[in-house]
C-alpha cells in the first residue's frame, strides 16, 4: 500500500472514532436514551436507502450470533451468490467489519465512501462510530450489487443502527444477561430488546432459550405477525461426532408441512454450542429459501466444512501444550467454554490468560473456570473500558489460586507458556479485545520463531 493511502486510511480512521462511540464507554454510563433510530433514519434516507438494495438476513443474540453469521455467508457463498458480511467488533483491523465474499472491504474503498458521507454526516447532529460504520457497510454492499447480505446486530436489536433494515428472515441466538444498563435487568427484558428486530410479516428463526425469554419472542413475533420456526422444536438436530479436527451433526424438520429428509452437516468449529450455531443457520438458510433466495442443501453441507471464524474456540496449537483462544465474554459464554474445554481437554489443568472490560460479571465467569485453573494471569487489553491488570487481579485472587498481574496479554501468555506443567492447556479468554491481543500475539510470536531458525 503507497504512504498516500495509508495516511489517508488513517485519516478516514481518525475521522470515524471521532464520533461518539458507545463501544468504548462504560456501561453506567450508557442508558437507552443514548439510542435513538431517529438520526440513522435520516442518515439512511440521506444515502437513498441503500440497505433496501439487497435482501438481509439479520442476527442477534447474547451469544453465537457471529458464529451463525459465519455459517450463513460461506454456505451462501458456495452457492455462488456475491455475499455482504457485517459483522463487529474486528478481530484485528477495522475493515474486517465489511466484507464481500470473504474479502473485506479494500482501505481505498474505504477511503472513498468516508469521504463521500462527510457531508450528510455533518448535516445529522449526534451520530455515533457504529451509526456510522453500519451506513458504511450498507452503502458499500449496494455499491458493489452485493447479491444477499448477512447483517449482524451490534447491542440490542430494537435500537440497535442495524435495524433500519427489513430483512427477508430475522434470527435470534441464544440470550443471556448482558448490557443490562440499556437492555434491562432481566431476562425477558432482554428478550424484547432483542427481538425488536422482528418485522411485521418476515420470518423468525429462534435457538432455544431459557426460562420465559422465548415466550417473550414468540409473543412479539405474533403481534407482528411474522412465522416463528423454533429450533429444537421444529427442527432438531443432533450431534453425531466431536474432535479437535470437528463435527458432525443431524438436522431434520419435524414440525413444518413439508418434512424434509434428514440432513447429515460436518463443521470445524468447536463445542456443542457451536452445532447449535451451525444448526440455526441452517434452519435460517432454509426460510431464506422459502422467501426466494435459491441455495441447495450441497452448498450448505460445503459451505458449513469451509466456515471460519477466528477466536471462537481456537486450538492454535494441540502439543506440547495446548494453546486456546477464546472469546468468551460472559458467564453464559462462559459455561459453553468450560463444557467445550471438559469435552476436548477433559481433566488437564488450565493456565488462564484473562482480562475483561469493567462492567463484566467478572465472579461469574471465574466461577464457570475455578475448578481446573492452577494459576490466573491478568491482562489488559488496549480497550477503554477493560479493567486495570492489578485492579482484575484483586477479584481473581477471591479463587485462592496463584494469581499474577501483567499488563501486555502477549507478555502473559509468554509467561503461560514458560510456567505450565507439560500437557497443560493455556487459554486466552474473556473479552473479545484479549482474545484478538492473544491471537495476534501468538501469530507474531510464531513467525518470530520461524525467522529465527
């Protein structure tokens, strides 16, 4: 890339992050007044609506939502369609966020579009980072004649900037506890936020959930008249077989008019969480089908082997030690990653590499982790909102485990690797911001080793 584009790339950057974003500040300080679909109505007006160019599939969720973004767009992929994928935060760069075809978007491009919305940004006071990265996206996919998008909520869905769209299908993942400040305390409070995706008339594709949050959708689906497809319900499915090289599963329709035959799915995403991930888009993919977009199950099956979605049960390196990744954020993530950990490293004790933002129930995820920790290394990532390395170490030290505080997650993961007993797994979790400072510090670390050779 020419020093002029970089720096003009910078710029675009400089540019974006100079607008109010809710991503870096503290959840007590947020509340549902700092949402407002006002001012992305006009922006989107502004554009001429481009997110009405393309049909949508559109994800929200706790948990899992990425994941099934992942699965819709490589198995639309395969089909031969031109994909849009939004999805957020980035792992590493910022144009990870938009992507076509797997591809994301060029800095140049990037460039450009920034500064063709200049002018219809300044005339909208208070638009936020995300507000505008959405518009972002949505303008570059119309750009590009993108066949289908897959678009993932950022917080919430109700007031989330990604619901200025109608999809041909809404799918809700897995809801948890999470962003309480602005989606409410309680579970079904949560579940309405989230299901303010659903629009009068278009599908819903919901996971199973706990305690009355499904209720919650399914109310608000029928109020919006809008046909509820329940996984585990109408589609079941069942795992079949599990390693660290992947997965395989059955799914079958078992409740709708036309049954379907039973459909045999191989993923290399890891864990049970990840089967009911990979089995929502199916059942997403298939009334997508039923709302016109032709694919066929073969795209499916190839598109579901050929998924990846980096930090999300990892496995950078099975011997000598194992070395995990993992973006698990709160207990409820938590929970799939102390199962998915007992499942594919049963009984090996754990060097944890962990650092979260301040206003994550830190207890709650340490207790999904306590029994099989032999020693906690608290980090923290280059994040606003990420707790004080020493600050997370006070909480940790609560488990009675040796516990050591060192800022830079690349150093402690260094320090993992130096300390573990042989066989023991070293796992990098808790935000997703110490997983992407844990992943690019490994490949670094790697190809430092490669060159000294």
């Amino acid at each position: 890339m020419s020093e002029n584009i970089q720096a003009r790339y910078q710029k675009a950057l400089d540019y974006i992050y100079s607008y109010v974003n809710f991503s870096m500040t503290r959840q007590q300080n947020l509340s549902p007044e700092n949402f407002d679909l006002t001012r992305m109505f006009a922006l989107m007006e502004a554009l001429e609506n481009p997110q009405d160019d393309y049909p949508i599939i559109h994800v929200a969720g706790s948990k899992g939502k990425g994941s099934v973004c992942a699965f819709c767009e490589s198995a639309l992929r395969d089909q031969g369609y031109k994909v849009g994928l939004y999805t957020s935060p980035h792992l590493k760069d910022y144009e990870e966020r938009i992507q076509i075809s797997g591809e994301p978007i060029p800095r140049l491009d990037l460039v450009d579009l920034v500064d063709e919305i200049k002018p219809y940004v300044a005339a909208i006071p208070r638009l936020t980072t995300f507000e505008i990265t959405t518009a972002l996206a949505f303008l570059y996919f119309a750009r590009k004649e993108v066949d289908i998008a897959v678009i993932e909520v950022g917080l919430g869905g109700r007031l989330d900037a990604t619901n200025v769209l109608t999809p041909i299908v809404s799918v809700i993942t897995a809801l948890y506890l999470e962003h309480t400040y602005v989606l409410g305390d309680t579970l079904p409070e949560i579940a309405a936020e989230k299901a303010g995706i659903i629009k009068p008339g278009v599908p819903v594709v919901l996971a199973p959930q706990r305690e009355s949050t499904g209720e919650v959708v399914a109310e608000i689906a029928a109020r919006q008249d809008s046909p509820l497809t329940l996984l585990g319900v109408d589609y079941q499915y069942k795992r079949v077989e599990a390693s660290l090289d992947g997965q395989i599963f059955t799914i079958e329709n078992t409740g709708g008019a036309q049954l379907a035959n039973q459909e045999k799915l191989n993923i290399h995403l890891l864990g049970p969480h990840q089967i009911e991930n990979a089995a929502i888009a199916y059942v997403a993919l298939q009334i997508a089908r039923q709302q016109g977009i032709a694919i066929d199950n073969k795209s499916i099956r190839q598109g579901f082997i050929n998924t990846k979605w980096s930090a999300r049960f990892e496995v950078l390196q099975r011997e000598p030690n194992p070395v995990v990744i993992d973006a698990a954020h709160n207990p409820g993530a938590a929970v799939k990653l102390r199962e998915t950990l007992d499942e594919y490293f049963h009984d090996l004790p754990i060097w944890l590499v962990f650092g979260v933002s301040e206003d994550k129930d830190i207890e709650g995820m340490l207790a999904e982790l306590k029994y099989r920790v032999r020693k906690i290394y608290c980090v923290r990532a280059a994040h606003p909102r990420a707790m004080d390395a020493e600050a997370l170490a006070e909480k940790s030290r609560r488990l009675g485990k040796p516990v050591e505080a060192i800022e830079n997650v690349g150093d402690a993961l260094e320090a993992a690797l130096k300390d573990a007993s042989e066989g023991a797994v070293i796992l990098v979790t808790g935000s997703i911001f110490v997983a992407a400072s844990g992943r690019i510090a490994w490949f670094e670390r790697s190809l430092w080793s490669d060159n000294a050779k």
